[in-house]
C-alpha cells in the first residue's frame, strides 16, 4: 500500500526525506470518509519528531472524527517546476510529496501548551517569545492530535525532460520553469504601535523554510 507504483525510483521511504518535505510544507490536505462519503479537507501541518501535528475547533467536523481516530490520509505536495516537452504526454511537473496513513489520536491537554508553541514555530518560523502566552480558553478551544509517521512515502521528481527520441528536432522549446517561492516585503498591521521592529530575522527563517 505504501510503495510507489508508477516510476517507482521516484519512491522515497527514509524518515529525512520525508520529514524535509513536511518542514517544507505549510498545508496537508487530510482525506477521511464521513458518512459514506470521502472527504478531503486543507490544514496547516506541523512535524515534531516523527509525529504531524494537526490542530483545530474542536467543534470542527474535521476534528471531531480526528479526535475519535478516524483512519485518514494526509498528502502535500510542493511543485518546483513545469516541465514543458515536445509533445503534451511528456509535459511533467518536478516536485516533492508525501502520502501519510493513520489514525490520529488526541494530544492531552497536560502536553497542549508546549506543543502548540512549537506548532506556531513551525509553521511562523522565528515566533520563539514574540507573541503573548496562550489563553486557558484558546487551549479549551482547540483540539489537538498527533499522526504517526511511520506509514509514510515520499514523491520526488527533480528531472529533465522525458522526450521520445524521435520528436527531439522539433522546433518546439523543451526545458524546466524552475518554480521558487519566496517571502515579499512584510505588511506591518495598520495598528501596530510605533517603535516595534521589523521582523527581519524572522523573515529570513521563513524564506529559509520555503527554500
Ligand atoms: C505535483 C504532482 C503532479 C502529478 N501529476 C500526475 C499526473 O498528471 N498524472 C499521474 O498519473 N500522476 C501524477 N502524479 C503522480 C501521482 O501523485 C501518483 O504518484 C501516481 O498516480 C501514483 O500511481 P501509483 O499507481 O504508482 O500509486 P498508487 O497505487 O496510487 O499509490 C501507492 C502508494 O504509493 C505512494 N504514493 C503514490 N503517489 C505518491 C506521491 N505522489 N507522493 C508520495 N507517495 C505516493 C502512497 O504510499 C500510495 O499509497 C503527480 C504527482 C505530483 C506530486
């Protein structure tokens, strides 16, 4: 079930790899089935040691089934490229993705606190004591669970063009459009108070995780 099937030396099964590409993802999109019916909902995701931390309302369809270990999938994916070929079969995507399958179980509200600050750091890198403590109703709000990522593979394809030989003398560009993301000039709140510095280092953390 967990082994890649297509072009499978594009299969990655190691914990590092694995854990890189959800540090570099910001969202998974968590796929469960409610009521007959699939689901696939997006979340922010955030790994801590070989666990992916999901938080919400508690009140939330999501994550009531999460806190009652419904089975799930989660899967995210980061595009790096366009791969444009000479014929439309060839034309690809270069990317990083990761399929995670489990049952979620819920975070006790003994380990709650520490670990929704880690959770913020992870995903606003460079949040470390810059932002008040969190409120006893803000924990009672949200529900908390831990995926174990021991039922996990990762994706990658960071390759050239596949072209059939034969369509190599066509007079029709072939190559990658490398996709980067990056951070823009930070947008300070119109209410900021004057004399509060600009989050410089944090900016630089956050480009850092995007790389
Ligand atoms: C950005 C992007 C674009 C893609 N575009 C296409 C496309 O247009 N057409 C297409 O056929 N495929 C595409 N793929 C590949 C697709 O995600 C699957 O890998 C492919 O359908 C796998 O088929 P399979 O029969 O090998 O695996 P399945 O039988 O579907 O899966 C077997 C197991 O392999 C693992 N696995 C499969 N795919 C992935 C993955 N992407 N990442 C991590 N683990 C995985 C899982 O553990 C899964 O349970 C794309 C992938 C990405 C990330």
């Amino acid at each position: 079930m967990l082994r890649v099937r297509q072009t499978p030396a594009r299969g990655h099964y190691d914990k590092p790899t694995i854990h890189a590409i959800l540090d570099a993802s910001l969202v998974g999109h968590v796929s469960f089935v409610d009521e007959g019916m699939p689901v696939s909902i997006p979340t922010a995701i955030a790994r801590i040691e070989d666990g992916l931390y999901l938080h919400g309302n508690r009140s939330s369809r999501m994550f009531k089934l999460l806190a009652g270990g419904v089975p799930v999938s989660v899967s995210t994916c980061i595009v790096d490229g366009l791969v444009k070929a000479r014929s439309g079969m060839h034309c690809s995507m270069n990317y990083r993705s990761v399929v995670i399958f489990g049952k979620p179980h819920l975070v006790s509200d003994d380990e709650k606190p520490e670990l929704l600050h880690e959770i913020v750091q992870k995903l606003i890198p460079g949040t470390k004591d810059d932002y008040r403590d969190h409120l006893a109703k803000e924990l009672k709000a949200t529900a908390l669970v831990r995926l174990p990522l021991d039922q996990a593979s990762a994706k990658i394809r960071a390759e050239g063009v596949h072209d059939d030989e034969e369509d190599a003398p066509l007079a029709h560009w072939a190559g990658v459009i490398p996709i980067r993301r990056v951070t823009d000039a930070a947008v300070p709140s119109d209410d900021l108070p004057t004399g509060v510095d600009e989050p410089v280092e944090m900016q630089q953390q956050i480009q850092a995780m995007l790389a």
